[in-house]
C-alpha cells in the first residue's frame, strides 16, 4: 500500500489529556493571581494617587444624574436579587443543577464561590477602608472596597455560566454580563459605592473562580471521571 504509507512527522500531534488538564490548572492559577495584582493595584491608585482619587469621585457624580424615581426602583429591584435570601437561592438552585447533570465537584466550586467571594469582601473592607473625595455633595464612607454587591453578582454569573451545558454558555455570559454590569451602574446611581469598588469586587469573584477552575482541573486529574 504505497500510497497511503504515513510517517511519523506527518502525523499531528496530540497533547496528552493529562497534560492538557495540568496546563488549564495552572492557566487558572496564573489567572487568580492576575486578579490578585489587579485588586492590589485598583486599591492602590484609588487610595494613593489624588487624580484618581478625583475622577473616582467625578464618575460617581456623573451617575447620580441619572437618578430619578423609576431609575431608582431598578435600580433598588436588581440589587434585591442579591439579598442574602435570595442569593442563598440562587446558589442552591446552580448547585442542584450541576448535580442532576452528575457534576457533584462543580456544585462545590458553585458553593465555593458564591461563598467565599462575598464573604472575603465583608472582609476586606474594613481592613483596607480609606477616605474618598467628594463631589457634588456625593459621599461615600471609607468602608467600601471592594463592593460586596458587584463581588455576589459576579460571582453568581460566573458560577451560572460554569454549570451551563457548553452549547448555551456563550449566551448565559452574555445576559449574565450584562447583569453584572447593570449592578455596577445601580450601586453608582443610588450612592452605595465607588467606581473603583465595584471594579474591586468584580475582580474578587473573578480571582475565586479562577481558584475554583484551578481546584477542579486539578482534582480531574488525580481523580479523573467517567465524562469530562
């Protein structure tokens, strides 16, 4: 068979499924540590630099313009879906899903997540609170960052878009985003925080599931399933 003889360099090559499962661990590890330094440095310009520490103030100003009475109970309507009660729910309702498609180590990275974000960013706030400026007679308290809001939004949508089957991920990112966005704004026009915290906790929930794909990967591979 002379014509169809194949050498060992026209063959593709293939990476070995452990291999591949030992570089996502350790993309998503890179991952929550590029989160860590993007906290560090939004916390650091916003409470260091003065023209920062001014436009922060400036864009809070700007929102509350748009302030008006049906603005205000959106606003108030998006931010309830984020009560305790609730988000508990709306974790649960993720977790349960992810284990009637028997993916038990998913629902706790959902757990995990929508656990620990929030509660870190509680955390947080008191140990890295500092004075912020003031425009417009706008003002917000120097407890705030990062947001806990933003952190439970995002940390909802993120865990939504990771128990999603793979064929309707891109569009639960999608209206998930566009979510977490819609937060963002209602936390600036009703006051309850500055831009730069909503970037924080934003960045909270980011580096917690980042964590959290590092620990499936990696569990995976030391304990590989039936189905991927």
């Amino acid at each position: 068979m002379q014509g169809h003889a194949y050498t060992a360099a026209t063959l593709p090559a293939r990476s070995a499924p452990g291999r591949e499962r030992r570089s996502g661990a350790g993309n998503a590890l890179g991952a929550a540590g590029l989160c860590v330094l993007a906290m560090a440095l939004v916390w650091a310009v916003a409470e260091l630099v003065p023209a920062v520490q001014w436009k922060d103030a400036a864009v809070l100003h700007d929102f509350t313009l748009l302030s008006r009475p049906s603005v205000d109970q959106v606003a108030n309507f998006l931010l309830h879906l984020l009560s305790p009660l609730p988000f508990t729910l709306w974790g649960v309702a993720l977790a349960a899903f992810a284990i009637a498609g028997g993916r038990p180590r998913v629902a706790l990275a959902v757990i995990a997540v929508m656990g620990l974000a929030p509660l870190s960013a509680e955390l947080l706030k008191p140990l890295l609170a500092h004075p912020h400026l003031h425009v417009g007679g706008t003002y917000v308290g120097p407890a705030s960052w990062p947001s806990g809001h933003s952190t439970a939004a995002l940390a909802l949508v993120l865990s939504a878009v990771l128990v999603a089957p793979a064929r309707l991920r891109a569009l639960v990112a999608v209206i998930g985003g566009a979510y977490a966005l819609a937060v963002g704004c209602a936390l600036l026009i009703l006051v309850w925080h500055m831009p730069s915290d909503v970037l924080g906790g934003y960045l909270v929930a980011a580096f917690w599931m980042a964590l959290s794909l590092a620990a499936l990967r990696a569990a995976d591979r030391r304990w590989p399933t039936r189905t991927r």
